[in-house]
C-alpha cells in the first residue's frame, strides 16, 4: 500500500476489512451493531464494531487482544443498538412557579 493515501482511502479500505470478518459474511472476527437512530435533521449514526476473540483463528493474537480488552468480552445486550440519549428540549424562557427554589 501507499503511504500517502488519504483519509477517505482508509476509510474504504477498513470498512472492507471489518465487512470481510463480519459473521455470516466471512471470518466472524469482528461483530456489527447497526443504528437505528433517524432524525431528518442528523445523518443515520454509525455502526459500531466489536471483536470478536473467539471466532479467531489465530488464538495466539486472540490471547493477546484478550488481555488488553477492558472487560472479559462484549455482553449479548451490547451486541445491540440502543438509543440512550435524546434530542434536547427547546429553550425555556421562563421557570414554572413549583421549580422556584
């Protein structure tokens, strides 16, 4: 490879390696988790990629990534998208009589 590709180039070229290592598609290394987050304002959000350790083949590297992952592995309920944060209230402009302090 080029030393001098550009960002857009990786891009492209990560997003083939992690498709390639997806379950059911290939290798099964690398799991997704794809957002459902829509707001005609916002562009769709990103899925979110995990490891996957014991789908590698090579359990020496699987060993490795193993020990420096924060957490013993990624729980089912991770493995699954979720909206935790919502759009922001509009500007109050004045404070109703029972939040007076």
């Amino acid at each position: 490879m080029r030393a001098e590709q550009d960002e857009k180039d990786w891009q492209t070229v990560f997003r083939r390696v992690l498709q390639s290592g997806v379950a059911g598609q290939g290798s099964g290394v690398f799991g997704k988790v794809d957002s459902s987050y829509k707001d005609d304002n916002n562009p769709a959000a990103e899925a979110r990629w995990f490891y996957v350790p014991e789908m590698d083949c090579d359990q020496e590297r699987a060993s490795l990534i193993r020990s420096m992952m924060p957490r013993p592995g990624k729980r089912s309920v991770t493995k699954r998208y979720k909206q935790y944060y919502y759009q922001p209230l509009d500007k109050i402009s004045r404070w109703d009589p029972e939040d007076d302090l």
